[in-house]
C-alpha cells in the first residue's frame, strides 16, 4: 500500500531512512525535512516543498519532481534517473 501525504504539513520532519516509495506527497510542505537514505522511488513528489531539505543518498528514480522547490536542497549521492 503507498502512502497518501498529499499536502501534508511536515517541515523539518525527520524521515531518514524512510520507505516512501510510490508515495503521493503532491503539495507536501517538507521544508527542512531531513530524507538522508530514504526510499523515494516512484514516489510523487510534484509542487512539493523540499526547499533546505537532505535528500543525500535518497533514492529519487522514478519519482515525479515537477515543479517542486528544490532550493538548497541537498541532493549528494542521491539517485536520479
């Protein structure tokens, strides 16, 4: 089953090392949002606030990052597509 966090208010959550995968996180408010090693392939991540967030060593392939903010985002030795 995947998560449902559409629009969900989580900033400076600490979610290292979290499954996520095929998560719909559409809207989601993760701004300082600690993700280090999270599973987050396929998840769906479109229009989210990922601004300040550590998403180092995160697996991101397959996810949809369209339009999220990114801005100073850590993204060391995440995997992309």
């Amino acid at each position: 089953m995947q998560a449902n966090l559409t629009s969900a208010e989580m900033p400076g959550a600490n979610l290292s090392g979290s499954n996520l995968s095929g998560a719909q996180l559409v809207r989601a408010n993760l701004v300082g949002a600690n993700l280090a090693d999270a599973n987050l392939r396929g998840a769906n991540l479109s229009y989210a606030d990922l601004s300040n967030a550590n998403l180092k060593n995160a697996d991101l392939r397959g996810a949809n990052l369209g339009r999220c903010d990114l801005r100073k985002t850590c993204l060391n030795e995440a995997m992309l597509d």
